[in-house]
C-alpha cells in the first residue's frame, strides 16, 4: 500500500520515496504526493527524478483493491529499490483543488437552499465542472444558491480541517451526504473561527486550506438530464476569474462596435434584431416584385411547342421566388453565376424534375425536384441556360 502525502497540510508537493515496483512504463512508490485520479478530480502530473534519469508522470492512478497508487511515466523508469524525488505540477493541481473545494462548497449552498438539491454526481476533470441534483433547482435557486455561496465566502474565513474519524464517531458530525465509506473515514469540514461547519463531507481529494482562495464560483449554466437530475455547470477559481474576465472582455469589444456601453448591449443587439427581421421582410418582399418584373419582361424563345423563359441572375435567393411565379403554358430556366439552378415549368406536358435532369447529365452536376418546380447545382454556370433550350429542342 502506498502512504498518501497529498492528504498533508500544508500540501506537500515536493518528496522523496523509494520505488517498489515496475509495470512496463508505470511504477509504484512508497510514498507518494501525487494525488490519483478519483471522487471527480483529475490524477496529478509532474516529474519524477533520480540519480541517473527522470520521468514525466503523465497519470496518476489508484488501484482500489490493493490501495496501491501507480504512476504512468514517460522518459526512463527507474528501478526498484531506486530512492527518487517526485515534483507535483502545481500549477494544474491547485486548478483541481479549487475546483473540488468550489463543488463541496456549492454543493452545501444549494443543499442550504432546499434540502431536497441533493448531489448525485460530480465531475470536476475539466474546467467547466458539474454538479448533479436532485430536487429540479429553478434558476431562481441557483441564482439564490450562488449568492449565498458569494456571501459566506466574501464575509466569513472558512477554514479547512480534515479530522479521520472513525465510522461509529461519524453521527457526531453533519455530513451533508452520508457515505459508503467504512473503517476510518476521513472528513473534510470548512468551520468558522468559532468551530461552526458550513459543510462536512466525507472525502479523498484534495481542498484549499481556506474556502475563500476557491473563490469565485460561478454557475454557467444548468441542464435537465436523465432521471429526473438536473447538472448544474460551474467553474471556481482562477479557471473562473480568467473566463469571466474573458467575457467581460469579449462584451467590450462588441459594445464598443455597437457604441453602446456594456450594459446596454443586450438592449442593442434586440434592436438590431428587430431591424435584421424588418430588413429580411423588406428584402423578401422586393424580391417578390423584381422576380415578377423579370417575368413580365424578359422575351420568351420559343423552342418547338414551348414558351421558354431563360434567366441569368446574380442573387441565388431570386432563383426560387422567380421559378415560384412561373406562368402557366410557359418553361422557365434560371443560373447563377455559382451554378445554383432551377426550372420551372407551367406547362402539363413537361416535368421540370425530367428536364433537369436530362439537362445536369450534359452539364454536370446535380439536383432534381417536382414536375412543376426542380432546383440543383450545375458544375458549367455559362452553358447551363443553352443547354435547356438544346435539350427542349430535341424532344
Ligand atoms: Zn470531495
């Protein structure tokens, strides 16, 4: 079994241990600090040294049955009976421990909220982090829940104490979740200076020593998911603080394109809304016109028994309004100069759907449609509009 020194306090991140077995690229200690993957958080990374060579420590890991922690190393493996020193990252461990701390921390606000928010499942191996309730938080609660966690953290030092308590001892304590774990269990309580918990919970990760330095933690979104939960998505920290940095900065940038201040930009973007959707009435309504226009004028061919109409166009969203005005007795093709293409046809005796396709395997290129209305793309914009009246013609 290997004896846990990321449990220490203060965190011990620098150590010495002994190796006691090799597994291919992966290798055992004595002793170790960094901390194995497990209850939401991610393993520890860093550096393994020793007289001789070094390793990378990509993954930490917790064989559960034999207690022992492995280390997946990268570079050389040492031997066992190799005395090394190991060098935890800190900078991604104190992400994870802030992460974990903003979960209990959470977790107890909006259990404060409605004891009926009971965590199912946690997840903290990413920054975006989640909780998972029961209970279905409104998001009145959760925006009850977070200020209630901003509050305890900007008026009250919550410091950490991690007491390993024995199982028949733990009634004495108010778990905010009971826990499978049995034998010695070990406690992690964030207390007042005068002792008064604001959350105890049974739990192996690792904690700020005091709950402010989790600070802020956010909640970004939430989700209803499978069986009847709902995932409540947060960030805590420095992850935190650097994401909503980020979108501050992000807000300015685009207020200041819209000269408006920050916090009239949502007002703004509705108002450019509005002016987008009369905009696209306007546009769809003179389109209706133009197209009708180009019927009434653009001369007819006439090819064998037919009227045809042939149109090229420049707008590919005049394409469909045109054929969609098509007169009856009469065929109309139309090309843009990007190869969108259709044809319409008002006449009984002739499918448009036949007629371009016969027309796109000379072309290249396709599509298809209904009798009266076919659409498609032709690889040879310039010859499409001939090649219609070529193919009408030999019918
Ligand atoms: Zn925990």
């Amino acid at each position: 079994m290997t004896r846990a020194l990321y449990h220490d306090l203060p965190p011990r991140l620098d150590f010495t241990a002994t190796v006691t077995a090799v597994d291919g690229s992966r290798a055992l200690l004595d002793a170790t600090a960094f901390y194995p993957e497990g209850g939401g958080q991610s393993g520890d990374t860093g550096l393994l040294r020793w007289s001789g060579g070094e390793a990378t420590v990509t993954a930490t890991r917790k064989d559960k049955a034999m207690g022992h922690i492995w280390h997946d190393l990268t570079g050389a493996v040492p031997e066992v009976g190799t005395p090394v020193s190991g060098e935890v990252d800190p900078g991604p461990r104190w992400r994870h421990t802030q992460r974990h701390s903003g979960e209990h921390l959470l977790a107890q606000a909006f259990a404060r909220v409605n004891p009926a928010f009971a965590v199912e499942a946690v997840s903290m191996t990413s920054p975006e982090c989640t909780l998972d309730l029961r209970g279905e938080p409104t998001e009145a609660d959760v925006r009850a829940a977070e200020s209630l966690l901003r509050e305890t953290l900007g008026r009250t030092d919550l410091l950490l104490r991690t007491p390993v308590v024995a199982e028949h001892d733990l009634h004495e304590y108010p778990l905010r979740r009971t826990t499978k774990v049995r034998g010695e269990v070990r406690l992690v309580i964030f207390e007042d200076a005068f002792g008064a918990p604001f959350d105890v919970s049974a739990c192996g990760g690792t904690h700020v020593p005091r709950a402010s330095l989790a600070s802020p933690v956010v909640v970004l979104r939430t989700e209803r998911i499978k069986g009847g939960l709902t995932r409540v998505v947060f960030m805590a920290g420095e992850e935190a603080a650097e994401y909503l940095s980020g979108v501050y900065r992000d807000a300015r940038a685009l207020a200041q394109t819209f000269s408006v201040p920050v916090a009239r930009l949502a007002e703004r973007v509705d108002a450019l809304c509005e002016d987008l959707r009369v905009t696209s009435d306007t546009l769809s309504a003179t389109r209706k016109v133009l197209a009708r226009t180009l019927l009434d004028t653009v001369p007819c061919r006439e090819v064998g028994s037919r009227s045809l109409q042939l149109h090229a166009l420049d707008d590919p969203a005049l394409l469909t309004e045109l054929l969609m005005l098509v007169d009856t007795g009469t065929v109309v093709a139309a090309v843009t100069p990007t190869g969108r293409c259709g044809i319409a046809t008002g006449h009984p005796d002739e499918d448009a759907g036949a007629l371009l396709r016969s027309v796109l395997t000379r072309t290249g290129g396709k599509g298809g449609g209904k009798p009266t209305l076919a659409q498609g793309q032709t690889e040879q914009p310039d010859v499409f509009l001939e090649m219609v009246a070529q193919v009408l013609a030999e019918r």
